[in-house]
C-alpha cells in the first residue's frame, strides 16, 4: 500500500533529489561532486 492517510512524507522521486554517497551512505546534494561529509567521490548521471 502506498497511500498514506495520515499525509505522511512519501518521496516520489527521493533519487532526483538528493544523492547518496556509495561510501558512507550520507545524503548530499545531486549538485556535490564529492560527498560532503567524507569526500569521496559521487557518482555522476548523465
Ligand atoms: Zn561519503
């Protein structure tokens, strides 16, 4: 079930929105060319 009665935060599209760093996981902006939190570098789409 996807709906949510209770208006909870569901994310569509959570993978255009943020970036996850294969590293350690930490969320960053897609616009980071390295991860922010340990400096690895991001994978780039497109
Ligand atoms: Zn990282």
């Amino acid at each position: 079930m996807c709906s949510n009665d209770k208006g909870g935060f569901v994310p569509p599209d959570a993978n255009k929105l943020v970036a996850r760093c294969p590293a350690c996981k930490a969320f960053n902006s897609p616009k980071n060319i390295k991860c922010k939190k340990c400096g690895a570098d991001m994978p780039k789409k497109s």
